[in-house]
C-alpha cells in the first residue's frame, strides 16, 4: 500500500514541475487570474465577458452591461446580418446599355459594394472595373455618334454617389460629359439599348470575408445598407438599426443598450455591451449557417488585422486566437474565439477608456494579447504507449 502511494505521489510531483509556470488556465481559475490582469491601467477598466463555448457558461464578466464602443467589432453584426439577408453565392451586377436613338447612356447597378479604380486589380480580385467600363463606353459613343463624344446623355440607378462622381471625373478627363440623371431601376430598364458592358463583383461570401479579415469600413457599410434593404429598410443607418435588432431579436438576445450609428464601427456613437457581443458570438458558432464568419475571421500571428499581434506578447496564442480587432483613438477592442485544450472560449473584451495616441493603443492590444495568452493553449490528444 505505501509503495503504491509513493508512486501516486511521486507521479504529482514530477506533473507538477513539469507544468510550466504559464500553463493555461482552467475555467474555475479565470476568474481570479483575469480579475488581476485586467487591473492592469493600460486597459483602464475594460469590459471583459468569457463564455465556455462546450457549454455556454459565462466563466468570466466584468463590466459586461456597460455600454462601449466596440470599433470595428461591430463588423461581427454586419456579417451576421448580409448573411441572414442576401444570398453568400451572389454577386453585384453593374451593366451599361447605350441606346443610339435617343442618345442615351444607361447604367444599371445593383449597389456594387466594391468596384475598382485600378483595372489590374480589378481583375487581380475579380471586382468590377471602372476604367473597363468607362473606356467601352467611351468607344461604344464614338462608333454610334459618327466619332464624336458631344450631345449624349446619361441615366442610371442603383449606383453609390462616390461611384457615380468617379464615373464623371473618368469621362470628364476624357472629353465626354454627359448630363447624369438618377432614375428608377424601372425607367433604366425601359430605356435598355444595346448592351456594351457588363461587369460582377466577387461574391457576398468574399465580400463578408474581406472586411473581416481587413476591417474594410466602406464595403462593411455597403454591405450592412444592402441587407437592409432586402430586408425591406430603407438603405440608412436607421434601416441598418433595424435590421441589426431584428437579428438579434431573432436570437433573444437583449439589444436595449445597443446604439448603432454605422455598420462599420467608426462611429463613437457606436454602443455595445461585452455582455451582447459574448452571447451572440456563441449563438452564430453553434448555428452551421454562420460558419464563414468563424472561418474569415484573422488569426492571432497568422493572418489579417491579427498578423502581428502575440507574436511577442503571447507567443503560446499564436494560431489559437480568431477574432475580429478593433480600433479607435483611446479604444482597442478584440472579440471572437481562443483555443484553449480541449474546449474553445468565447472572448470579448472592449476598452474603451484607454489614452489618446498610438502608444498608449498598443499598449493596451499587448496587454488584451497577454490576458488571452493564459487561456490559450493547443488541443493536443495524449498519446498512452501499451504497458510492455
């Protein structure tokens, strides 16, 4: 029997110091740890909520109904919300019809959230290209007006006005300056001539992907605006609230203290609770229809805004942390996912409180890196050999 209790203790002794002094922590041991960590004063009292996501446990909060801005974060309900509201496998069309009998241009958008003013990146990324379009129509006037770019005018609908304003800048340059008349989708459809140029955007699945892993401010804002449409709200920050509460509605998750001023998160009027954005970033990991936001989220040290973030910090949380940054001068916010052994947590943290400035902005991102490297750490099965 003592032998027996020898080995039992011998065997705790050697795991214990073969444990290292960083080793992840458990759920029962966040609490006090991060309760520390987060004293920390370059994260002037930020607002934390951790969830078990094998069981939807809140293992951690602090501050979790105070109202914050959640910068670019916000983007995670954008995403969630042209998911619910527009086909991923779609595309945006833009055609340019010319009608030589009425000497009428017509353009016939459909809110492309992301054409290109450089032509080789246009095809580079499969965007549509606004030099294509501009030189075909350009030639298509030419051959139909005898040479001359003079006496023709222009319709078009379902176009951005900072597309439409690059259009006339392009043309202008060139020698042809159409009037410009916005019209309703069905009058450009009752002039349609014949068709000169045709061009699609990358899907909505690559769109979702892009402004996740690079905080794309306008196509997140575009995209957010198309939603609401579909959604049948008008295409305005009040339309995109509405259709941000509908979603979270949908959920049952309480939105009262959320303030959606844009869907890009550049906006300081922006409100969020860590409370609000914990619960519904677990509820989209356990539905299968928001799996690409999971999977285009950056990767802490690896990809997107995260490429070079733990790198020094928190070098254990290299490949294990998804989520989505955010930033605004005095606020650093980072929301999403963190491996940690055999279970994956659900993180929020939201500092708002910060300093103005660059350097008291990464101070803080490496002390939000440092806090989820204690939590971090790679599944890794433990492989028993057969006693001889």
């Amino acid at each position: 029997m003592r032998l027996i209790l020898r080995v039992i203790l011998g065997s705790l002794f050697l795991s214990a110091i073969a444990l290292p002094a960083n080793a992840a922590l458990g759920p029962t041991s966040i609490p006090a740890v991060f309760d520390e960590l987060l004293k920390n004063q370059r994260l002037a009292n930020p607002a934390m909520v951790v969830i078990d996501g094998s069981t939807g446990q809140v293992v951690y909060e602090k501050n979790a109904f105070s109202q914050r801005k959640p910068a670019s974060v916000m983007k995670l309900l954008t995403a969630a919300a042209v998911i619910q509201h527009l086909d991923v496998q779609s595309t945006f069309n833009t055609t340019i019809n010319i009608n030589p009998e009425i000497k009428t241009v017509i353009i016939r958008g459909s809110f492309d959230p992301w054409m290109s003013l450089d032509h080789k990146i246009a095809r580079k990324m499969s965007r549509a290209s606004l030099p294509y379009m501009g030189f075909e129509t350009i030639k298509a006037v030419k051959a139909f007006n005898g040479g001359s770019l003079k006496n023709y005018d222009l319709i078009y609908s379902n176009l951005y006005s900072r597309d439409v304003a690059n259009l006339k800048a392009f043309w202008s340059k060139r020698g042809f300056k159409p009037s410009f008349k916005s019209v309703s989708e069905d009058e450009t459809l009752m002039a349609l001539g014949e068709q000169i140029v045709s061009e699609n955007s990358p899907t909505v699945a690559a769109l979702i992907d892009w402004i996740l892993l690079w905080s794309d401010n306008v196509i997140s804002e575009r995209l957010a605006r198309s939603s609401a449409k579909a959604a049948g709200y008008s295409m305005s920050s009040k339309g995109v609230d509405k259709v941000f509460r509908d979603l979270l509605e949908g959920m049952q998750i309480d939105a009262t203290k959320l303030v959606v001023a844009d869907a890009s998160g550049l906006s300081r009027k922006n409100k969020v609770t860590a409370k609000l954005m914990a619960e519904f970033l677990y509820k989209i990991r356990l539905d299968e229809k928001y799996a690409i936001i999971y999977s285009s989220l950056p990767v802490g040290g690896v990809s997107g805004t995260l490429r070079s973030r733990f790198l020094t910090t928190a070098p254990s949380a290299i490949g294990l942390v998804r989520a989505k940054t955010g930033t605004l001068n005095g606020t650093a916010t980072l929301a999403g996912y963190v491996q940690s052994t055999d279970r994956e947590y659900v993180f929020v943290t939201l500092a708002d409180e910060i300093p103005s400035g660059n350097t008291a902005l990464n101070r803080a991102r490496a002390a939000i890196d440092r806090v989820l490297g204690r939590i971090a750490a790679p599944n890794i099965p433990a492989e028993i050999s057969p006693a001889p």
